[in-house]
C-alpha cells in the first residue's frame, strides 16, 4: 500500500455563518487522478484553496506529501502546480515570458527555465506562438498555456479547478489528451469539473460534494452501479399517460422539465412500448455519472 | 499563524520587483514621457511664469526652489500612484498576485517587491526631474545632486507603504481619490514645495512637520543647492518611521486580503 499523496481529515472551512466546507475526508492515492464533482458553490475551490495552504481551515487536518497545511504552505507549493479556475496570466508579457518569470518565483535557475520551457511549449502546442502576446491567444490556448505554467516547477501533485469550463469541444480534447499525458508520466492530478463527461473520462476516483459536505466517493463505476440503474431511457415531450404506464413497467422515473428519465435494469420491454407510440423521441443510453449527480445533488437549478 | 508578526520577506521578492521592471521597459515610451513631462510642465509653467514675479525663495531663485521641491513631491507622488492604482490592478483584475501565491512566494514577498518597485519607480522619476532641472539650468551640476537619489529612494519607500495600506483597504479604483484630495493634495501644497513652510500658520506647521514630505523636501532641497541640512537626523528619521510602519502594516492588511 503506498501512502497517500493527499490527506484531509474532518476538514473545515467557515466564511461566517456559511459552512464552505463542511468537514470533509478524503485521500489521493500517488499517481491517479482524483475529482471534486459538484455544482456551483459546493466547496471545489474552497477545497482546493486549503490544499494550496492559501486559506487556514478552521477545522479538522490536511497534509499533502506529508507536511502539514497551512503551515508548511511554501515546501508543499513548491512541489505543486495549480490552474486556477479564472485565468491569470500576465497580460504585458508574451506566452515565453509567462513561463520564465513564473520559474523565478519559484527560484528556478535560467539555465533550468532554458531547457524545460521549449520542453513545455511544446507538450502545449504553443511552440509557434512562443513570443505573442498572451492576449492575443484564444481561450483554449490561454487554458493551456496556463497548464504549461503550473508545469514550470516539474510538480508531483497538480491541482485543476474546473480546467476546460468555457472551452470549446476541439480546445477541451486537446486538454485533456494533455492531463491524460501527464497521468501517464506518473503525476497526481486533482481537479474540480462540472462536466461529467470530464470526470467520467479523466478521473480513477471521485468525489461528489454539494453544500460543503461530500455524498459520496468511489471510481465512476462504483458510484454509478452504487446509485442508479444501468439503463435509461429519456423521453422528450411525454404525454402525461405514458408516466402511468412506465411505472407499473417497474422504472424509476424522474421528470425534468417536459422529459421524463426512465431508470431499469432492463428497458427491453419498454422499447418496445414506446416504438409502437407514433411520434415519440426518446434515447436509450447506459447510465452515467450524469444521472449519479442528478441523483444526489438534485435537480433543482444552482445560481450562486 | 499569527496573522499580525512581522513580515519575513524572502529571495521572491526580487522575482516580484523584477516582474513589475519587465513590464515596465515594455511600456517605456509612455512611461518616460509622462516622467518629463512633467517636470518640463511645471518648471516652465510654473518656475519661468511666477519666477518673473518672485524675486527669490529661500535665498534662491524661485525655479532653483522650485526644482528641489519637484525632486521630493515627485517620489512622493510617484511611489503613491504606483503603490495605488498598479498595485491594485495586478490584485484585483488582473489576478496576478493569485497566480504568484500558487507559488512558493507568499504575501511578504509581494508586499516587499512592490514597496522596493515603487521606490523604484520613484527613483527613476526624480531623476528625470533632476535632468530636466540641470538641463533648463534651474540646478547646477554640484556633488551634492548624487546624494539626492539616496533621499528620493527613502521617499519612494515612505510613500509606498502607506499607498499598499490603502490598496488593501479599497474595494475599488474610486476609493484612492481619498487619499489624494485628503492627504497626497495637501502635503503637496503644504510641505514646502511651492513656498518655505515658515509662511504657514504655527499649528499647520506643526502638524505638517508630523508628515513625511516636508522632511524630504528639506533634505532633497539642502543637497541638490548644496546648503547645510538643518536636522538631517531628524528628517531621516520621520521618512524611515513612515516606510517601516507602512510596510508593516501593509504586510499584515494584505494577508488578512489575500489569505482567506
Ligand atoms: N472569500 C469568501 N468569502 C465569503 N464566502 C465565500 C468566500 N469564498 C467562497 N465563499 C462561499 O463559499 C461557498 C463555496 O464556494 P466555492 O468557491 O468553494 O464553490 P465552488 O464549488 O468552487 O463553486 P463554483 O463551481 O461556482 O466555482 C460559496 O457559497 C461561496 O459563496
Ligand atoms: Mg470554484
């Protein structure tokens, strides 16, 4: 058994009356890529802000690579790299610079920064881009020149918070054929995402958080297998008899909106049925984490 | 931690002051400008347009007066606008203190690189109007004028503590006009700059000898005419209080902003 890379115990984080994190466990196996699933608000930044040592919890423990947090801040740091949730380049300086002034914070010596930032242009696909100015990059570009940085100090542990939200379907591949890259290499990842497909894809092991507090952890499968159904069929515009029918047909059902989301074990039967229904559209998939969110976090709209 | 011990700053800060100094020869043109300028402005507006009126200031020409002056407000103003509005544009839009605290460089080092960046800044700004003033002859080239920056490099670090305390406090750009029509305008037109303080009313001079730029002025004035200092001690002392105090406090309010 390896020790973990992460450890957070009965963790805390106040702002006032509001409990940000509500006391939470969970630990990182070294090499795997772990996710914070969870809507707006439910705690991933404030999370991943006490791993950082930037914000003192106000209850329970934390230790990454085996120093504790927030004291030892700066050793921990060191051997991290982080993508912030809103980007924060330098604007003034081009994509090169970005990246040297970044090794100088962390003390990292010219000859160090000569090698490995060509190293990381390259692994970003911004080689040619090496001296535009940083806004004149495109999102995607900027999202990844950002991942490049967090690279600089050739970290073991690198902490994502939401690293594809706002990205378009090419930009966001190509980040995560990057991170997928990286987990091979042997780094830990951390990441926060509201994207299942994300999480579903990247991620050994999750958690789901809402309100501060996690509901559950496990692998993708695990967490599904745990919490619904394995198939679903989804029904756009359902007539109101159809729910009757499907019920006494031994789903579960769940309407969102004018749809309605048949959970079973085996929706055979009721294929059929709905085949005969002129005029219906529906969808027959596997059940995925989308429908565990939906599960546990509700389906009620978030606007924080 | 405790949040009110002593800032420890370490080898980041020179990264953090070293970043400001790139981006700054990038935008030098504008930059220059603005450090001539002005100096250019007020010497000539002011020093040739009053200096036909006034016979004399001080046992010197107005525009020789006026000059010293210039020297110490501009590291005052100068430390002060950087300390301001560019510090809290790196803070707050721009996020840049963020992605250096996702380093190992932590709050101390980036207080104590802007402090060291805005007496930079301030350094730069008096030396240009240093060679405006010897260029318009306003100032003769005397020994004296290299000790000058010594002083303007004291200035810049007395102001800039006390510009960052503000930053830390202001919630937005609007909040800085506070500080410059309740303090930066006043200490402008009071400490000497324009006319001896000796013209003013005993209790604003008394109160005004509690503030750092009349100090500055007094010694910026002395060394670039080559006159005997009167109190050099003291000046030094009143311009270090302030740059110790500023920085301290500045250090402590920024962590209590950026370590949530
Ligand atoms: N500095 C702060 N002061 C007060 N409240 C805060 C602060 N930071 C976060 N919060 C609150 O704590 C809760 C958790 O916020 P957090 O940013 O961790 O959520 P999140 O899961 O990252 O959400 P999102 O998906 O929107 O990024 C929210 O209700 C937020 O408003
Ligand atoms: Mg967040």
């Amino acid at each position: 058994m390896t020790e973990p890379i992460v450890r957070a115990h009965a963790l805390a984080k106040h702002y006032g009356a509001l409990a940000a994190v509500a006391g939470i466990d969970f630990e990182i196996e070294p090499g795997i890529c772990f996710g914070f699933l969870g809507p707006n608000g439910a705690g991933k930044t404030t999370t991943l802000r006490m791993c950082m040592g930037l914000s003192p919890p106000d209850g329970g423990r934390l230790e990454i690579f085996g120093l504790s947090l927030p004291r030892h801040g700066r050793r921990v740091r060191a051997r991290m790299g982080v993508v912030p949730q809103a980007d924060n380049l330098d604007p003034d300086f081009t994509v090169e610079e970005n990246l040297r002034i970044y090794g100088r914070y962390f003390g990292l010596r010219r000859r160090i920064l000569d090698t490995r930032i060509p190293a990381l242009l390259e692994f970003a696909a911004l080689a040619e881009r090496a001296h535009a100015r940083t806004e004149a990059l495109s999102g995607g570009m900027k999202r990844r020149l950002t991942l490049a940085r967090a690279l600089i100090n050739d970290p073991q542990l690198v902490v994502l918070d939401e690293p594809t939200t706002g990205l378009d379907p090419q930009a966001r591949h190509l980040v995560w054929a990057r991170l997928e890259q990286l987990r091979a290499r042997g780094t830990t990842l951390l990441l926060t995402t509201h994207y299942m497909e994300e999480a579903e894809r990247l991620c050994d092991r999750l958690v789901v958080m809402d309100h501060g507090s996690i509901l559950d952890t496990g692998t993708p499968r695990e967490l599904v297998n745990r919490h619904v159904e394995p198939e679903v069929v989804e029904i756009r515009n359902a007539p109101a008899h159809l729910e009757g029918h499907l019920l006494d047909g031994g789903c579960r059902i769940e309407r969102v909106g004018s749809s309605l989301y048949c959970y079973t074990r085996r929706a055979t039967a009721l294929i059929e049925h709905l085949r005969d229904q002129p005029g219906l559209v529906f969808l027959h998939r596997p059940a995925g984490l989308e429908d565990v969110f939906l599960r546990l976090t509700g389906r009620e709209l978030r606007d924080t | 931690m405790n949040a009110l011990r002593p800032p420890h700053p370490r080898a980041a800060t020179l990264a953090v002051w070293w970043r400001n100094l790139k981006v700054w020869r990038r935008l030098l043109g504008p930059a220059l400008a603005m450090n001539f300028g002005e100096p250019v402005l007020y010497l000539l507006g002011l020093g040739y347009g009053l200096g036909v009126f006034i016979q004399g200031m001080g046992g010197m020409p107005y525009l020789t007066f006026l000059a010293s002056g210039i020297v110490a407000s501009s590291a005052m103003t100068t430390a002060s606008f950087e300390g301001m509005y560019s510090v809290f544009t790196r803070m707050v839009p721009q996020r840049t203190y963020e992605a250096i605290l996702a380093t190992p460089a932590e709050v101390d080092d980036i207080v104590a690189g802007e402090i060291l960046w805005c007496a930079t800044k301030s350094l730069v700004s008096a030396a240009a109007v240093l060679l405006v003033a010897v260029a318009l002859g306003a100032l003769e080239p005397r020994p004296g004028l290299l000790a000058v920056p010594a002083v303007v490099l004291l200035t810049g670090l007395a102001f800039a503590g006390p510009a960052l305390v503000i930053s830390a406090l202001a919630p937005n750009y609007d909040f800085f006009n506070y500080y410059m029509v309740l303090v930066l305008t006043p200490l402008m037109i009071l400490s000497g700059v324009f006319y001896p303080v000796e013209t003013l009313p005993a209790a604003v001079r008394a109160l005004v000898d509690f503030l750092p730029l009349v100090h500055a002025v007094d010694l910026a004035r002395g060394l670039a005419t080559d006159q005997p200092l009167d109190a050099p001690l003291r000046h030094v002392t009143v311009l270090g209080t302030y740059a110790l105090v500023g920085a301290y406090l500045a250090t402590v309010l920024f962590r209590r902003r950026l370590i949530r």
